[in-house]
C-alpha cells in the first residue's frame, strides 16, 4: 500500500510540474478583424438630352410623350450608376420666364414631370417642378436600373415670344 501512496504522490508532483513548466496557454489581449469595401458610382444619365416641344401659342399645353420618338422610346429615361440611387427633378426658370408651380402668367410658365411606368406608356399625371430639389423622381432605383418619366410645359399667358430653352435637372444620391 505503501508503494501504491508513493507512486501516487510520484505521479502527483510529476504531472504538476510538468503542468508548471510546459508551455503556458495564453490568451491574446486583442484580436482583428478583415473589412473589405468596393467602391460604387453614384451618377445618373438622361436620354435623350433635348427636345423641341415646337412653337406654342400663350396658355397651352404640350407633353413631350408626344414629341419624343427616339427608336420607339416615347418617355425620357434615366438610368443610374452601380448603387442603389435616390433620383430628384427640378425646372429652372428660362432667359425670360420664370418658373412657377402654381400657374401661368405673363412670362411666367409651368413645367411638370410625370412618372412613367415604361418607355412607351403616357405618365397618368404630372407634377409642377420648382427650382429646388423639392421633388422625388425616384427612389430606391436598383444598381443600373431605369426610370422613365415625361415632361408637360403650359407656355406662359403673355409676354416675351423669342424661343426658350427650359432646363430640367435630375439628380442621382446614393439611396445608402
């Protein structure tokens, strides 16, 4: 019994020390991790870029779904970059009319946009554009998706006759 105590101690001691002076297991204090990041392009194009609504009297209406014809395309398109986009319109008022969201007037005019739900279907109804970015065309567009939209220009009721040239801008955010 005796050597039975002995190489139980024996063993004992053995397998502390060897605990001891093994290697120690060690935690780390600080630990990393790997982000990657791919860079993607907020931009928007607009096709086509200008159209002629024609000569118009005082106090009418044109839409240009009525004008456009590129390839079949009846509606002016705007496609976006390679990240989900937020896409804003705006008019601007012209050399010598201004622009107005309520009516016309003496060379003041309005100009609308209407969302389309293809290239060749007339928006059911339009909106009055302002000078700011008041007005959402879009959002959420997909990564290299399309939007269509047309536009509806009521010529002021009096005033200036030399041609016009009405700019709408839109403007592509990223939707992040």
């Amino acid at each position: 019994m005796r050597t039975l105590k002995l190489l139980l101690i024996s063993l004992t001691v053995f397998f502390s020390l060897s605990i001891l002076f093994s290697s120690k297991v060690k935690a780390d204090t600080e630990g990393t991790v790997t982000a990657t990041i791919t860079i993607g392009v907020v931009s928007v194009t607009v096709a086509p870029t200008s159209f002629d609504y024609g000569t118009m009297p005082f106090s009418s209406t044109a839409e240009s779904f009525d004008i456009i014809d590129e390839e079949g395309d009846k509606n002016i398109e705007s496609t976006v970059g390679t990240l989900v986009t937020d896409l804003d319109i705006k008019g601007a008022s012209t050399v010598a009319w201004t622009l107005s969201d309520t009516a016309i007037g003496e060379n003041q005019y309005m100009h609308k946009f209407g969302d389309a739900t293809d290239s060749t279907t007339r928006p059911a109804s339009y909106t009055a554009l302002t000078t700011g970015y008041d007005n959402d065309l879009a959002d959420d567009v997909a990564a290299s998706g399309s939007v269509w939209f047309g536009l509806e220009i009521h010529s002021p009721s009096s005033g200036t006759t030399t041609q016009q040239s009405a700019v709408v801008t839109v403007l592509a955010s990223w939707a992040g």
